[in-house]
C-alpha cells in the first residue's frame, strides 16, 4: 500500500470507493505494520469523508432536478386549468 496516491479531492467517486474496498481489506489482513495501518486508516477517514460529501452534492443535485420536474408538472396542470 506504498504506491503514490492520488490527492483524495482529484479523486472521482468509484476511485475513492476502490482505494476505500482495498484500505479495508489490507486492514482486514494481518500483514501490516502498525505505522502502515494507521497511515492507510487516516487515508480511509479522509477517503470516506470525500465520498460523503461527493453523495450529498448527488443528492442535493437529484433534489434541485426533482423540484424542477415538479413544479414543470405543477405548471403544465395550472396552465391547462386555466385556459
């Protein structure tokens, strides 16, 4: 796990969560030294963290589209209505 990483913010989403399913599993395993665990755990935590913020910029994305869709419909049903 000594390979150069790339920065965590450069990362797109299936990046950190590839490099997050392999921290895990060299964790998981006992052939790691403990400077090495702790430097691929607070590599995990800063993973982790971008991949939260990555998934609620998603879903504030997926909420603001919503919106707009419903009050397209809401408008189309008013707009009709009133004609």
């Amino acid at each position: 796990m000594n390979e150069e990483k790339k920065p965590v913010e450069k990362m797109t989403y299936r990046e950190a969560v590839t490099e997050l399913e392999r921290i895990a599993d060299a964790l998981d395993g006992n052939e790691l030294e403990l400077e090495e665990r702790l430097s691929c755990f607070e590599r995990g935590v800063a993973l982790l963290k971008a991949v939260q913020v990555m998934l609620t910029e998603a879903q504030q994305k997926i909420d603001v589209l919503q919106g707009e869709f419903v009050a397209e419909a809401d408008d189309a049903v008013r707009d009709t209505s009133l004609s």
